[in-house]
C-alpha cells in the first residue's frame, strides 16, 4: 500500500494575524455599559412596581421586559453574531411568551369582573 499523502503538507489552515485579532462580539467595555444598562432598567421596573402609575404600569413593565429580552439574547448569548436562525427562535419564543402573559392576563381581568 503506498501512502497519498505528503507528510511535509500541513492540513491545518493557513490564518493571516489581522484574522487572528478580529474581534468577534462585544468587548469588556461593553459587556459592563451593557450591565449597568440593565441594572438601570431593573431598577426602573422596581421602581415602577412601588408607583402609582395608573394604566402604564403594566404596558411599561411589559416594554421593559422585551428592551432587556432583547438586551440579554443579543448581547450576552451572541445571537446578533450567530445563523440569523438561532435569533428567530428566540424571536418566536419572545413572541410566545407575551401571547402566554396577555391571554393569563386577560383571563384574570375576565374571571374578576
């Protein structure tokens, strides 16, 4: 048997050092902005459950959480750098999930009156 192959080639792709120091996602920087960002917006939802805000409390609270969804799903789980189909699915499971909230919701105001 005779072997195909030439030991002296490498099969280990050839990587230029501008690729190498391509920085794919956020930087630390940004990771600690994007923290006190969401700090800020928890703060403002607690801030928001002790007001009396009326009718606004609960649209408010509910914009808040989709701005932080997005927030936490593009940022520290990478989506925004990932196949656009990994985003969709969290797309669909946001969308899901506010479909959930309202209809419990409104079953609630429906069996309280």
């Amino acid at each position: 048997m005779t072997d195909t192959l030439d030991p002296t080639e490498t099969t280990e792709p050839q990587h230029s050092d501008a690729a190498h120091n391509d920085h794919h996602g956020p930087t630390d920087k940004q990771f600690i902005q994007v923290f006190v960002a969401l700090a800020a917006i928890t703060a403002l939802e607690v801030a928001l459950s002790y007001a009396d805000v009326g009718v606004i409390f609960l649209p408010a609270l509910l914009i808040l959480m989709v701005v932080k969804f997005f927030t936490v799903v593009l940022v520290f789980m990478h989506v925004k750098y990932d196949n656009p189909l990994f985003g969709r699915l969290f797309y669909i499971g946001l969308v899901l999930a506010l479909a959930v909230y309202i209809a419990t919701l409104a079953c609630f105001q429906f069996f309280a009156g």
